[in-house]
C-alpha cells in the first residue's frame, strides 16, 4: 500500500523500471577503435532532423525545435559538441538523468495498481542526438556485415511490420499450396529492453568486431542512469 505521493512514484517507478539482469561481468577494453573518426557532419545532420519537434524536452527545457534553429545560426557547435562526446568517450551525466511522467493506462480494471500506470520519460534532446548517432553507427554496421538475422525486423531501416506480415502471409500459402497446416507462435518479452545485462551486451559487441570505442561509449551510455518522478 501507498499513501503519499512519495511512496506512490516510488512503487510506480519500481514497476515501470525493472532492474536489468546482473548476465556476466565484463568491462569494455580500456584502449583502441577509431569510431569516432568515421562520424560525419551528414551522420549528426541526420540524427538530429529525424527527431519530432512534437518530442517533449527533458528536464533543461530545450527541444528539437530549439536545437533546429541553434543548427541554422551554427551547425559547427553542434557538430563539434556531438564529435567531442565520441573522441573523448564521454556522456554527460544530465544527459543520463530523464524527468518522469506518470499516465493512465487506458482501460485498466484496477487503477489502484502500479502496473496500471505508465512512465514516460523525458531525455535531454541534445543527449539524444548523441545516441541516435550512436546507434546509427551499430545499425549501419550490422547492415553491412549481415550481422543480424535475415528474418528479424525489428529495429531496421527498409523493414516494416508491412514486411514481417507479408512473408508470413507467403509462408502461409506456400503451406497451403503443399496441404500442410500453418502455425504461428506470437510471442512477447517483457520489460526486454530493461532487463538488457550490460556485461552480456558488452560481450556480444565485441564478438561481433564493433570497434572498441564504440563499445566503450555504449557502456558509458548505460551507466548512473537516472529518473527523476
């Protein structure tokens, strides 16, 4: 049972914000990569103008709209902050800190459970530009090394849903065009991308031959995290 508003967002936020998996202790090479000089002035451009401006800013206030015009007076401080936090490896830490918000969830029975609500939380737009080029990066780099699964969609630029629906349907009536029966199993990991164990993914980064200072900045990404309700 909570009470006070204390006591409610600090259930809600324990609900909403599980705990990752503690997954094997690895630290990320201490030296080495040169990722930070394939990052184009085109690669921040680009993060930065895929944003909404209809995106709420975190807890500085300052949204897309905003940084678009600051782009149009100076790009070149822009681009240089964003590099810099590359080259140097490293990401500030209220970039780490998101602000909160606590939403009804819609048509839920029982309102007088934590589960029934929603947290959104609300970055700094500048942090965001940073790790959109970041993941930009892996992105571009799975493509092009054929690192991921042909059948996964998720998370990949040129596939769509529309995509995932239309091979199924393919599969389906190449089923029945043999008289076999098809079966789909629908699944759904919860809370998938919280649970992410740093160690594990740190691992498999560096399996998959990312460069080490990429990896690096994602490990940085990952630590003191912080939500303010």
């Amino acid at each position: 049972m909570a009470e006070s508003w204390e006591e409610k967002a600090k259930l809600i936020k324990e609900e909403a914000f599980l705990k990752p998996l503690k997954g094997v202790e690895r630290k990320a090479q201490e030296e080495g990569g040169e990722m930070w000089k394939k990052i184009t002035d085109e690669d921040i451009r680009e993060a930065l103008f895929n944003q909404s401006v209809q995106k709420a800013p975190g807890p500085d206030r300052l949204g897309f709209k905003a940084i678009w015009l600051l782009w149009e007076w100076d790009s070149h401080r822009l681009i240089d902050v964003v590099k810099a936090s590359f080259r140097i490896e490293i990401h500030p830490r209220v970039w780490k800190e998101a602000k909160g918000v606590v939403i009804l969830k819609p048509n839920k029975p029982d309102y007088r459970l934590a589960k029934a609500y929603r947290v959104i939380t609300l970055l700094n737009c500048l942090g965001k530009v940073v790790e959109n080029v970041a993941a930009n990066a892996i992105a571009e780099e799975c493509e092009h090394r054929r690192l991921l699964h042909d059948g996964q969609f998720g998370c990949r630029k040129r596939r769509s849903a529309i995509d995932a629906v239309g091979r199924l349907m393919k599969r389906v009536a190449d089923a029945w065009g043999r008289g076999k029966t098809a079966a789909v199993l629908l699944m759904d990991v919860k809370g998938a991308f919280p649970h992410v164990a740093k160690g594990n993914l740190i691992k498999r980064m560096e399996e998959m031959g990312f460069e080490a200072d990429l990896v690096r900045g994602v490990e940085t990404f990952m630590q003191d995290r912080k939500v303010i309700m």
